[in-house]
C-alpha cells in the first residue's frame, strides 16, 4: 500500500473518530448530522434533509480533504530539507501540526511519511 493511501485513510479514520465522538459527546449531537453539515457545504441546508444518501456524500467530502492534506503534505516534505528534519525531531510531528487547522489530518499524514524520504 502506497504511504499516500495509508497516510490518508489514517487521516480520514482517525479525525472522523475524533470528530465523531467530538460531536456526540461535546455538542450533545449525532454522528449522522455532523456528516450531513459536511454534505450542507456541497448540497446547501438541504442535506440535513438526505438521510443515508447525504450522510455517506459529507463522508466522500471528508475522506477526499484528508487525501488532499496527505498529499499536499507528501509533496512539501520532499521538498522542503527543513520539514523533513523537523518530522525527524524528538516532538517534530506536533511542532509540524500544531499551527495547522487540521491538525489531526496532519498528525496522520506526517506519521505515514519517513522523514528521510526525498
């Protein structure tokens, strides 16, 4: 399995957990109406009103932002000597994501890229 594939469904398991007990626990929420506010963003208000169909398209839109984050992260650190240094560090992974929003989907992607790959 490529370090891409693993690095974004990584991402995608682990902050949709997050999220999803975030939601319930937190907001006093349901895991389907936080899938459904991701769909709203593609499909308008109407897709509190889509049921599964709806549930599972806000899934697809978060699962496609977690292999663009991998992705676009898999990119800079073969760029960029000082990022693959930093990844390297004794807490380099939470230096590397803590100023990032998604830093969940960060973490996930630098923990399945090596910081000596080019």
């Amino acid at each position: 399995m490529s370090r891409l594939v693993r690095a974004g469904l990584l991402t995608a398991v682990t902050d949709g957990l997050f999220s999803s007990v975030l939601v319930v626990a937190a907001y006093d929420s349901t895991v389907t109406r936080l899938w459904q506010g991701v769909a709203c963003v593609l499909l308008g208000p109407r897709a509190f009103e889509g049921g599964l169909r709806t549930t599972l398209v806000g899934i697809a839109m978060h699962v496609a932002v977690a292999f663009t984050w991998s992705a676009v992260f898999l990119v800079l650190v073969r760029r960029w000597s000082w990022l693959r240094r930093l990844v390297a560090s004794p807490y380099g992974l939470v230096e590397a994501a803590a100023p990032s929003r998604p830093g969940g989907e960060t973490v996930g992607s630098f923990s399945s890229f090596p910081s000596t790959e080019k």
